[in-house]
C-alpha cells in the first residue's frame, strides 16, 4: 500500500485531535505516543517531525484550545453595544468559562501538569496567553478610560500585568484541587477575592467590577477532585 503523504498543518492537526480524546479518554500518564502512532498508522519518525516529546505535545494540546479563545474573546473586544466594564468581566468570565467547560481533560492531567520538571513548558503556556491576549486586554482598559469607567491615565502594559497576576491566581487554584487535605471552597474563594480587588485597584476600577474566576464554579471543580488529582504509585507510563 503507497504511503499516504498528507499536508503538514492537517497531519499535526490530527496528532493533536488523536492525543487530546485520548488525555479524556485514558488519562494523560496511560497514554502512550505508540497509541497515537497505531491509531495514524504513522510511524515514530512522522510523529517526532512535528512534536520531540509527549510533553510538548501536551503542551500544543493545550495551546490550541487556548487559541481557540481569542476569536470570541476578539468578538467580545469589537461589540459596540457594550462597555468597557461589561467587557472586562466577560472577559473574564469567557477565559475562566473556556476551562470550566473542558473541566474533566484538565482535572486529568493536572498533576502531571504541576509537576516540577514540567515548569519551563507550563512557563511558556502562560506566556502565550499573555501574548495573545493581552492587547485584547488594553484595548478594552482604553475604552474603559474613555468612557470614564475606569480612572488610570493609560493602558498601556496593563494587559500584561493584569493576565500574569490571573495565571499566578490559576496556579493557586491548581494548588488548591492538588491539596492532600481538602479545603473549604470559601477559602480559594477569599483568594479569588483577594486578587480580583488587587485588579480592580490596578486598572482603577469600581469595587465588585471584577471577578477574575467565577467562585460559584469554583465548588464544581472541586468535587472531582479526590478521584483525579491522586497519583497512580509505583507505575510508570511512556
């Protein structure tokens, strides 16, 4: 049988679609790259072409569901019927919301994900959030300014500042699912709390305008939580 050469966006494309249900499916750890090289029927050399481990497969993994946020969040950015502050907590709301509704695949890999050496990839995860996101950011800070809403003098750098201290916030509520001892839901919530009101001081805005996480999803990913976040001991996956 010829060997079927296909074009390398679409080849990847599948790579990462294949990997993706079977993180859902089989738990990152179970999932092993010959799986994806058996379901392809590609060999070890195709896959290796466009990933050089599992981990930076897992990593595009997830950076293309975070891609896949900026067009609605770009949408959200361009409506003309809403203001700024009306913006800036859907905004919000749509990158918290976008995790919410892949609940299970990220609850399945989190330890592995928050895992020490795993540090420099889930580093550069958040850099890209910050580089694709953060001039959405601004310009909704400016419109805000222009509408009086919101009482710093420029917008400039503030998309960046504002998602790094939302990622520091995502990684206390990791720390918080991968806790041995289970904590009470009002004590993220004082967190999320906390580092809302540090955001609202940062752009300037009305108390209670923004709420980085919605706390009342907070409760649905934690209940999951003893089944997922224990790791399998004394087993070792490719």
């Amino acid at each position: 049988m010829a060997r079927v050469v296909k074009d390398p966006v679409v080849r990847r494309a599948e790579i990462l679609d294949v990997a993706q249900r079977l993180v859902q499916t089989k738990g990152y750890e179970r999932m092993g790259i010959q799986d994806i090289l058996d379901e392809l029927q590609i060999s070890k050399g195709a896959f290796y072409h466009y990933f050089d481990s599992k981990l930076a497969l897992l990593s595009a993994v997830i950076d293309r569901m975070q891609a896949g946020m900026r067009d609605p969040a770009a949408q959200l950015v361009a409506d003309p019927e809403l203001s700024g502050i009306d913006k800036l907590r859907g905004f919000f709301s749509m990158l918290f919301g976008w995790k919410t509704a892949r609940k299970e695949f990220f609850l399945s890999l989190l330890r592995v994900w928050y895992s020490p050496e795993n540090a420099v990839v889930r580093e550069q995860v958040h850099c890209n959030a910050v580089q694709r996101f953060g001039p959405l950011l601004e310009d909704i800070v400016e419109q805000g300014i222009s509408e009086g809403a919101l009482t710093i003098s420029s917008s400039e750098g503030l998309g960046r500042i504002v998602l790094v201290m939302a990622n520091d916030l995502s990684d206390r509520v990791a720390a918080w699912l991968l806790a041995d001892e289970r904590q009470p839901v009002g004590a993220i919530g004082h967190t999320v709390a906390l580092y809302s009101s540090a955001v609202e001081r940062v752009l300037g805005a009305p108390g209670g305008s923004v709420e980085i996480f919605d706390t009342n999803l907070l409760a649905q990913w934690a209940q999951p939580r003893r089944r997922t976040s224990s790791p399998r001991r004394g087993r070792r996956h490719e």
